[in-house]
C-alpha cells in the first residue's frame, strides 16, 4: 500500500485527540479501526494532510454499565462488542448483528465508533443504533454534547459530527428481555449487505407489545421501518402478522440500485427479510 | 529399462504433507518482490483511465520535478515505439495481429494500458510522481460489445487491420476424415421425424485469474548477464521471449522465478512492465523493480474466458447423439496475449469430451474489443467447452424427457472400448466413465435426492432442490510437440530433466517445470525416491532458474507430472544404467547379473552388493571405474509425451434455492475424478478442492463486467467477488485409477480437472432446481438476482434486466462509486 503522503499523530486523551484536530485544520482525517479509511488511502480516493489516530486512547475501548445504559467506547472493537456479556444480555440485537460484520480479522480491527461515524448505508450497525435509539456523544473543543439516533445520520457517509469533533462513545438504552434477530443478504459471506433487516421485539405472552425494526442499505442512510414497528405493535408473534408488516418495510426507503441489486430487487428482498427477521426475533 | 527387478514404490501413493509449505507459511521465503539488489529504483506505469483514445499531449514536467524522480518516459523516450510484444500462436496464416505495444504511444486500447513510465528512488516517489503526470486524451467510442465488433461499419478497435476479427478457426470432423460431417447431421436430424435438432446459446462470462502474489520483476543489468527476477510460470520462456522482443541475446539474459504466489494461467504472459523493466535497467545501468498492486493487477493483467456459443446438437428421439455443431465468438481483448488466440481453440478437441459424437465442426471467430486482453485461465478453452457440451446434454435430456445421467450413458464411450479414437482424432488411452460415475452416484444417494427433489416440487417448498451433472473429460500434459505443431504453436511441449548424485549420496534434480504453488518439490522427491531408492528426504528439486535449470518449457495445462515428471524418470533411468555397469565393475561381475531394487545393486544370487549412495561417490572418487564410461553417474533426459493424458471424472452438486429471494446455496458436492496413478493424494486432494473453488466461483460469484465507457467495474475485491471457504461447503472428493498408458508412471494431470469439471455442475444444478418453474436458463454468475429476477420471468410478471455495469460497491467500501467518494471517512 502506498497511500498520499500524511502526517500522523497518536494522541493519548480525547482533550489531545480535540487540539490535533483543531491543529490539523480541514484535510485531517480520523482513525479508528482503519477498515474503510485504509482502503481509500490506498486507492488514493482520499488525501488527507493528516491522519489521527485514536488507538492510543484506551479509554474509549471500555464497555460498560452506566445506569439504564450500556456506554461502548468509540473504538471498542467489533469483536469485543459482539462478545461483551453487558452487550448480549442487554443489547442482544447490537452482539448479534456485529457478529455478520465481514470476517474475523476485520472484526478485530473494525471498530463501533468507526464504522457509525463512517455511516456507510450498507454497513450493519447503523440500523441497529437507530432501531435501538442509542445515543451519541461526541467530543469537541468546547466539551461534549449527545446527540440522538434519529439526528445522527444525515446522509451518505454523512453524520452529525461536526468538524473539530470526535465521536467518543455510543449509548443504548437496555432492551434487557427483548428477543431480537438481524437478518442479513449478501453475495458473499465476506460481503456488504445488500440488503438486511434488524428487528427487537418486547413480547407479552404470545403477542408483540413493542417493537424496534431497523434497515440496512436501503437508502441514503439506515431506516427506520416505522411502519412495519406500528404494525406489529399488538399483534401476535405468528406468520401472518410477520407478512403483513412486512408489506410496509418499504415505507419511507429510497433503494440503491447497483450490480449486487437493482431497487425493485432491494426492495423485495427488504419485504421478504423483514418478515423473516421477525419471526426469527418472535422465536 | 535393463533392471532385472521392478524399482519399489514405497512413495508413490504417500500422502505426505509438502516439504515447500514450512518456508512458504513462515514466510521464511523471498517472493521476486523482496528481492532488491542495492541501488534498484523503483518503476510506476502511469494508465490510461480510458478504454479507447487518442493521446493528444503528455506533460512529464511536474512529474520529472517530483522529489527522487530519476526520469519519466514514454515510449518515445526510451526509443521502444517500435518494439511489439509477441504473440506464440498464430491460429491461421492470415491472423490479423496488432503489435502491442510496451506503452501506448499515439492511441489507448483499453483501460489500464500504460502511457508513461516514473523510475524514482522509491516505490512511493514513483507513485507520487505519476499522479503529477498530466495526459490529455481525445476520447474515441469503445467497442465493447462482440457482435456489435463484427458488424459492418463498427468502430475499429485497431484501423490499420480492417476489421475487428483476429481470425476464424474452423475444425470440421467431415472436412478433416476423423468423422461424419454436421451439416449432413442437421440435414438428417431435420428431415426425420425421429430426430431433434436443438440449438442453445450460452455465455462464458470474462473472468480475473486473482492469483495471491501481484504481478512482479526485478531487473539487474550490471554483471555480465542480466538478471530477471519474475513472479512468472514461464522463466524459459520469459528468457526466450525477451530475446525475440528486445533483442538481448538468449545467452546474456538469466531469469529467475523464485518462489511465485500462484498463476493459474494468469502468470503465462511476457509482459510490457518486464520488457519496460529490462530496457530501463539496461539504459540507466542500475537494478529496477516494478510490482503492481492490486487493482492495477485486477484492471491490466490478463483476463480469463468471455465467450459467447452458439451450439446445435442434433440426435434420435432414443437419445443417440448424431452430431454437435459449435459457434464460438471469443473475445481476445485489445491486444493478443502470448498464447491467447489459441485458448479458444484448445476446447475445439473437447466438445465432444466423453461421447461418441459421430459428426462435430468448431468454428471460433475472435474478436477485438476495447478491453483487457484475455489469455489463459486454469482450465484454458477445456472448461468453456466442457461447460458447452455438458451444459447442452441436460438441456437434451430434458427435451427427450430422459433422465441425464442414463442420456450421458448411453452417449459415453464404454470402458471396453479404450483405447478410443474420437470424432477430432485424439486418442483417448484408458477411462473408465463406469466406475467412476457410479461410486459418484452411490455417495451422493442420487436416488434419495431426486425423490427429496419431487416431494419439495410437490410441496412448493420455499426452497427447491437442484442436481447438477457434469462427466467430464479434459485433455492435459501440454503436449506432444508435433500436435502443437501442427496447431501453429509457437514452441515444443516437451520437458527437460537433469539428475545430479552427489559424492555424499544426496541427490539434485532439475526440472524444467516451473512451480508455483503446485508441490512439485514434495511430488518429484517421491517419484525420485522410488526410482532411486533413496531416502525423501535426500532428493532436493531445483527450478525457476536458468542458470540452475537452462532447459525447460515451464509450468501449465497440467503438464508438470505428466510431461515434467516423466522427463524426471527418463533421466533417473539412465542414472541407473549408469550406476549398474559401475557396480558390475566394482562387483566383479557381469552387468547381466546385478540385480536393483530399493536403492541396492546386488550380484544375483550373492550377498554382494554395493549402494547407489556407495557409487554415486565411488564416481566422484573415479579411483577405479569401467574403460567404457565417464566417470559419473549424472543424467540429463528430454521428454516429448506422445500423447496427452485424459482425466476424467463425475461430479454431482446438490444446489438449494430460495425461491422468495433467489439465494442460491451448495448443499453437497460429491466428485470422484480418475486421475490415474497418485503420486500424492494429499497434493491430488487440494488441486481438486482449489480447482472446484475457482470453477464453482464462475457458477455463482465472479464476474468482470465494463461499463458502456469500457471501464472495468470490478475493479476491486469488494466488487469482483471471490469466495472464501465460509460460503463453500466440505468437498466430499475422491479418486479411482485407471492408470494412464501413455506414460510410464500411468499417471495424468489433476491441476485443472476441478475447474473444468465443476461451473456445469453447479449451473446444472441451478437450472434443475427452477425448471419446473419453467426457467429454462440463468447467466452466469447465477446471482440471487438473476435467478430472481428468472423465476419473474418464468411467472410472467416483468421485470428490469439485470445491470451488470453498475459502479458499486466499490473501492473498499459498502455502497459508494469509486470514482465519486463523497463524505466523512473515518
């Protein structure tokens, strides 16, 4: 690999993390795991003056408890996220869809924080965080501030980090006693998804009390399937009531055609996976 | 042979794990690019963006400003406009053939032709500085598509030869005696209401060899020779041709292939980068490398297949074929790669494969287009004509309502009927489709799954079942050296080997096979154990070097056992001989009465004896040795094989398919091959799993499409999709022997056998599994779309085409064009 030339800085703390930016100016990108932003470097689609390094900050690999919620670190890696105790038993949706998160070697590297911030539309956390209303705080020169799932992703690769800032840690509210499947499709066990569907349901006896359906690369950004959410809501856990949310699953969504997948594909496969995800989420 | 007894076969059928892996896993190895004499600088060719153009200026100034550049260079600069690379195989007389050029001078052909050439003190200077390059083009219209190519008044990819047709390659069994004549089959078939005539179009998509080492060479020009370090399969012929392409006499040139990172056919080629390395070491008298990355190997080096073809095959209502008629267009490219109009031509002697085809014509048209040059692909014309003819008896089978295996046995060729001269006039030495077919059939419970196959079709499960066949048959060892002649091939197909016995006992042998990943070096020590009857792990294998290994034809078509590997036993023959008469003299006895076995030369009927080990260094001593010989027991040997070896094998795969999505999944996969003799089932076992991987790959997943510009979509790993071992099932693989009786090992030639055999297997399969939906075909790679989108189709409701020339995803990432990134990367 022989990106453009850059200059790095490895700092220690957020506070050195926040002045490096504001240092670098425009052209400074940030690294967390490496997994997109290497591949652009090398393929010279990006430039950057410099180059950031959060890997030197331990304190943002950190799981942890913090009242109604699990706080993961920014550059808590996929593979400690996935196998997190606090994670499965409380944001068993978010351990489950990290685990369909490419291969091993790059779930080692790959970070939480990274691939939210990067908001690739077919990455496969981002419907996760948005379906699950976890929150984002972001730090920045004049102290951090949170921002929720919904204001979180903007557009392509495109959040509300704003410049001078960096993302520090994600919050989700405990689903402790939902069931909860992601259902992913793609051309290769390696591959982006072409299309995916994560779905947590809180069930009351046979019957859906709550219900939190998010989906990956149809649109822009992560959807929220709230159409599919509000019928579901109060029906039973059988087929029939999967089927018929599953007709809304397209409400709202603006499907990417590509080689994998031209829309009309995309959003047959998002109608088809999302009846499948809740019924595997319905047990 | 002299010998009074049969040498032991202690090794031969040893499955013993490959002495190369130790020094290749720990990486304690040097690939050609880590290799770097003191001094070298470092090259980037700077690419065309654009398929087909005019160059209208090219401003080095920045560039040659850069910071270690040592110069930037067009053709032009280093004199080499007029220096064309070669081509080997001159199909017809008349082939029209383009001079390729080292770098394009006035005019682009394809997208990834280098224009410029940066030589800095780094890598990384070099990369720089050709950014920095600035070229303008005048852009011309691709041609892009085959037919359209060929039309009247299409844009000519190169002016001056008047047309985009390279040649058109005609075999016709009527024409040649070998058998009955195809049109008079058509006339027949359609005369009688007791025949069919069928007739199906299929498409070999274009595909990228992705071997795992990148493309490289290092060249030293100071010493008396120059030396060339490649990641190539062909050293020799690399050194040959750099001598018919740059003028550099042969004998002034070493080239070393060190250890190389696979090629598949994809390493066979003389590239412009070696030539530009070559001529720019030798200008500027200092060492030079040039190694490529990733995308720039996907994009420049050659591609595999791209075929469209027309077949027709005629039979009787009860299922006897009567005649296959076969319509290739095979697109070449901009350019013709070193072997790369014949690599069609190679499957002209395969359609009829295993069956008594009694009429068939092979007509191949290649085609010049605006894109990569395609050249050999593991398998080369073998598996676009085994994917043909296997691919078509299920589509006969299923219109004479037959079941496809009993169609295919009626068809075959009997194994009381070897040896068996087919409708192209090969002669196939042993088979035994029989055996094979039925141990296949026995371990997948074929019966069991075509009852599973009709309950789920009687259910209208979600998922369908599908049985895909493919008994196929290909024709390796390349090859004796008068059929290629007569086939206009630039070279010979024979090997070369030397052996060297040590004053210590140990033993040296030289090949002129040219490995890559293969395991020769643990293959030939086992045949060169027995034939000696030393210890394994005395014999060591040396290769890749001209200096070392000055004589060979290099490594492909499966030739390295069959061709390779004999050459190896011829020489350690005469090294017996040799031996023998000087243990008779040493023993005091005469030379008809010692006696070899396992490494002992024994007077018969005595206890006297002396070893190979003993003799070999009595001959360094040369004391006391016959009158009548030299003193040493070295052999050289050449082998010209007489005929090719002819694998052959069944394979059955069970494909699942999502009907609601289209996901297509490989349940099973039972394949029994008869590749003759093992010489070591652990090596037989792997080139079987590898092979199948890369033919299943074509079935499902790999695909290099262009775009109506001509740029190459799959330009990276994220878009030309290979598969790993999570989305392949266990091979359930095995073997029977029929020893082949055209060599003396019995042995033929595994390499490509599981490429060829498997993308059938699988689209058979696929196909079986919708049928009943009333599909009757889907593109490779059959991607859930595709089936998709065909069982909409099947249904009547409409639906898009499938686009395949779409950009994304790309550029290591999800869902972005590559060449419009946009937003935050983090």
């Amino acid at each position: 690999m022989i990106p453009a030339k850059f200059d790095y800085v490895r700092p220690s703390s957020v506070e050195e993390a926040v002045t490096a930016l504001r240092d670098a100016g425009e052209d400074a990108k940030i690294l967390a795991g490496g997994q997109s932003l290497l591949p652009v470097l090398r393929l010279r689609l990006a430039a950057p003056s410099v180059i950031i390094d959060l890997g030197g900050i331990a304190d943002l690999r950190r799981i942890s408890e913090d009242g109604d919620r699990i706080a993961i670190g920014a550059m808590a890696p996929h593979h400690d996220v996935m196998r997190d105790d606090l994670v499965k038993q409380h944001v068993t949706l978010l351990s489950q869809a990290t685990a369909t998160v490419a291969d091993p070697q790059v779930r080692h590297r790959g970070t939480l924080g990274g691939a939210l911030a990067h908001a690739d539309p077919a990455g496969d956390l981002g419907a996760v965080a948005l379906a699950l209303d976890a929150e984002f705080v972001i730090a920045g020169a004049s102290g951090t501030r949170t921002v929720g799932a919904s204001e979180f992703f903007v557009d392509y690769f495109t959040t509300a980090i704003g410049e001078g800032e960096i993302l520090t840690q994600v919050r989700f509210p405990k689903y402790t006693g939902w069931t909860s499947h992601y259902e992913k499709f793609n051309r290769t066990a390696q591959a982006w998804s072409m299309c995916a569907v994560a779905v947590a349901l809180r069930l009351d006896g046979g019957s859906i009390a709550e219900a939190r359906v998010g989906l990956t690369n149809m649109g822009t950004t992560p959807i929220r399937a709230s159409g599919v959410e509000a019928a579901l809501v109060g029906q039973q856990a059988s087929a029939d009531a999967a089927r018929a949310a599953a007709e809304h699953a397209t409400e709202g969504t603006a499907a990417p055609s590509d080689a994998d997948a031209a829309a009309d594909y995309r959003e047959h496969l998002a109608r088809v996976l999302t009846g499948r995800a809740v019924l595997a989420a319905a047990g | 042979m002299t010998t009074t007894a049969e040498p032991t076969t202690t090794e031969l059928g040893k499955a013993r794990t490959r002495k190369e892996d130790a020094r290749l896993i720990t990486g304690r190895t040097r690939f050609t690019d880590s290799i770097t004499p003191h001094g070298t600088l470092h090259l980037h060719v700077v690419r065309s963006p654009i398929a087909h153009a005019t160059i209208t200026s090219v401003d080095k100034s920045a560039a040659e400003a850069s910071p270690g550049v040592i110069g930037v260079f067009t053709a032009a600069d280093l004199g080499v406009e007029a220096v064309g690379l070669p081509c080997a195989w001159p199909i017809t007389p008349d082939m029209k053939a383009p001079q390729r050029p080292l770098l394009a001078s006035s005019t682009v052909h394809f997208a990834g032709e280098g224009v410029v050439v940066v030589v800095a003190r780094t890598a990384a200077e070099a990369r720089d500085a050709g950014d920095l390059v600035e070229i303008d083009y005048d852009a011309l219209e691709p041609v892009l598509d085959m037919e359209a190519a060929l039309a009247e008044g299409a844009t000519l990819v190169h002016p001056d030869l008047g047309t985009n047709e390279n040649a058109t390659w005609v075999f016709d069994s009527g024409a040649a005696g070998t058998g009955a004549s195809v049109d008079e089959a058509i006339a027949a078939a359609e005369a009688d209401p007791d025949s069919i005539v069928l007739r199906r179009r299929f498409r070999q998509q274009r595909l990228i060899p992705a071997f795992m080492e990148p493309r490289s060479c290092v060249v030293d020009p100071t010493g008396e020779q120059i030396t060339v370090w490649a990641a190539t399969q062909v050293p020799h012929i690399l050194r040959t041709m750099t001598t018919v392409t740059l003028g550099v006499p042969e004998s002034k040139l070493r080239v070393i292939a060190p250890d190389v990172g696979g090629g598949f056919g994809g390493k066979i080629g003389v590239l412009p980068e070696e030539m530009l390395c070559v001529a720019i070491a030798q200008r500027l008298g200092k060492p030079v490398k040039w190694t490529e990355t990733r995308s720039e190997s996907l994009l420049a080096a050659h591609h595999g297949r791209d075929q469209i073809q027309d077949l027709t095959i005629t039979a009787k209502k009860d299922g006897t074929v009567t005649g296959l008629d076969v319509h290739l267009l095979a697109d070449m490219g901009a350019y013709l790669g070193l072997v790369g109009p014949g690599v069609p031509i190679l499957g002209a002697f395969m359609f009829n494969a295993i069956y008594k085809i009694p009429a068939l014509k092979f007509t191949c048209t290649n085609v010049f287009t605006t894109k990569t040059l395609t050249d050999a692909y593991r398998g080369a014309g073998r598996p676009e004509a085994t994917f043909g003819i296997e691919r078509i008896m299920d589509e006969l089978a299923v219109e004479l309502g037959r079941d496809p295996m009993d169609l295919r046995k009626q068809n075959w060729i009997t194994h009381e009927e070897f040896p068996f001269t087919t409708v192209v006039g090969l002669t196939y030495d042993s088979g035994n489709y029989e055996q094979a077919t039925d141990q296949a059939m026995a371990t997948f419970d074929y019966a069991g799954l075509r009852r599973e196959q009709e309950e789920r079709r009687a259910r209208g499960d979600k998922v369908q079942l599908g049985i895909g066949i493919s008994t196929f048959t290909e024709m390796c060892g390349l090859a004796p050296s008068r059929v290629l002649g007569s086939l206009a091939y630039g070279a010979g197909g024979w090997e070369a080997a030397s052996i060297r016995m040590l004053a210590t006992g140990k033993v040296e042998v030289i090949t002129g096979a040219s490995a890559h990943g293969q395991g020769h070096e643990t293959a030939f020590s086992q045949i060169v154990a027995d034939q000696l009857g030393v210890p394994f792990e005395d014999v060591e294998i040396l290769h890749g070097d001209t200096q070392i290994s000055p004589k060979g034809l290099d490594t492909y078509g499966s030739r390295s056992l069959v061709v390779g590997g004999i050459a190896i036993v011829k020489a350690a023959e005469k090294v017996v001989a040799k031996a023998k008469k000087l243990a008779a003299h040493l023993l005091e006895a005469s030379e008809d009465d010692i006696e070899f076995n396992a490494g002992q030369f024994t007077v018969r009927g005595t206890d006297k004896g002396k070893a190979i080990q003993e003799l070999a260094f009595a001959a360094f001593m040369a004391h006391d040795y016959p009158e009548d010989m030299e003193p040493s027991l070295d052999s050289d040997a050449v082998y010209d094989p007489e005929n090719f070896s002819f694998p052959h094998g069944t394979h059955l795969a069970a494909m699942e398919i999502d009907t609601e999505t289209g996901k297509v999944s490989l349940r099973r996969y039972v394949c029994v091959d008869d590749i003759g003799n093992v010489v070591n089932p652990l090596i037989v076992e792997g080139q079987v799993h590898g092979g199948l991987a890369q033919g299943i790959a074509q079935a499902l997943f790999e695909e290099a499409n262009y775009d109506d510009q001509g740029t190459l979509v799959n330009g990276t790993f994220v878009d030309y999709t290979l598969p790993s071992a999570a989305d392949l099932p266990s091979f359930e693989s095995s073997t029977v022997s029929t020893p082949a009786t055209s060599n003396p090992l019995g042995v033929k030639g595994v390499g490509e056998a599981g490429t060829i055999a498997s993308t059938p297997a699988i689209v058979n399969g696929v196909i079986d599994a919708l049928r009943h939906l009333g599909v009757t075909n889907v593109e490779m790679p059959t991607t859930s779309q595709r089936v998709w989108r065909a069982i909409q189709e099947a249904k009547g409701n409409s639906t898009q085409e499938t686009p395949i020339d779409t950009h994304s995803p790309g550029a290591g990432l999800g869902s972005i064009d590559p060449n419009n990134p946009q937003g935050e990367v983090q």
